[in-house]
C-alpha cells in the first residue's frame, strides 16, 4: 500500500483562512485599542469644589499642569513636558497656530499660588484661547 504525498499528487494548496482570521482579528484589536487612550496627568493633589462638574470629554483638550514642587517653587508642565513660563507661552501660542480651536485643561495643584494659575490664563488669552476648563475634586473625594 502506498500513500500519496500532497507534492506527488500535484495538490499544493495551503490553507490561508486561520492566516486571515488571525489578521482581522489582529487589525480590530489594534484599532479597538487605538481609541482608549488614557489620559497621563503629572500627579497633583487638586483643590476641592462643591458644584464641581465631570466635563464630557477632556482627551481632546491639552493638559496644563501647574505643580507645586517639594522645594517650594512652581514647575508648569503642557502634556507631560515640563517647561519654564516663558516656553509654556511659546508652546500654547504655537499650538494656537496650529489649530485655531486648541481647548485646555487646566490643572493646578491646590498649594499652588493663584499669581501662578493667573499667568497661564493671560499666555492662554494672549495667544487667543479662551475655552479653559480646570480641574478640581469634588466635595464627594472623586477626581475631575
């Protein structure tokens, strides 16, 4: 009894359906995780409010973080990259530029003097923003 080998009986085929299945799956996990991005904070303990909002959507917003540091100065960092006050207005006015409905999602420490949140508001008016929201805790402990 002989058996035929696939070569010898001329049928080469390979089965590509698992190789698509696996391809597809692949191409909606990563478009599936593309959208759930997390928004990084530079950790802050942010002041309290009693009518405090949750707003609807913060990713689209850029982050400005004003911190008070350990030695007692303020550190201002625009998504995640710490900058002097100088270089923060640059970066906002650049970012105006860029796109002209740059919204912004103030964030200060609750340590922090208001002269410090005060001279992000006048870079954000000087370079022509004026959708500011700020972050607060609510009376209740939860984040916003």
């Amino acid at each position: 009894m002989k058996f035929k080998t696939p070569f010898e009986s001329g049928e080469e085929e390979i089965n590509v359906m698992p190789l698509i299945d696996v391809v597809l799956m692949l191409l909606i996990f990563f478009m599936v995780t593309s959208h759930m991005k997390a928004l990084e904070l530079v950790p802050v303990t942010l002041p309290v409010a009693d009518k405090a909002k949750v707003p609807e959507v913060v990713l689209d917003r850029q982050v400005i973080t004003v911190a008070a540091e350990a030695d007692g100065k303020v550190s201002y960092y625009v998504n995640m990259r710490k900058l002097d006050i100088k270089e923060m207005s640059l970066e906002i006015a650049r970012q105006q530029q860029a796109n002209a409905n740059v919204r912004i999602y103030l964030r200060a420490d609750r340590q922090v003097k208001h002269k410090y949140i005060k001279a992000v508001m006048e870079a954000c008016a000087e370079a022509g923003i004026a959708d500011i929201i700020f972050g607060v805790v609510e009376s209740s402990g939860t984040d916003t």
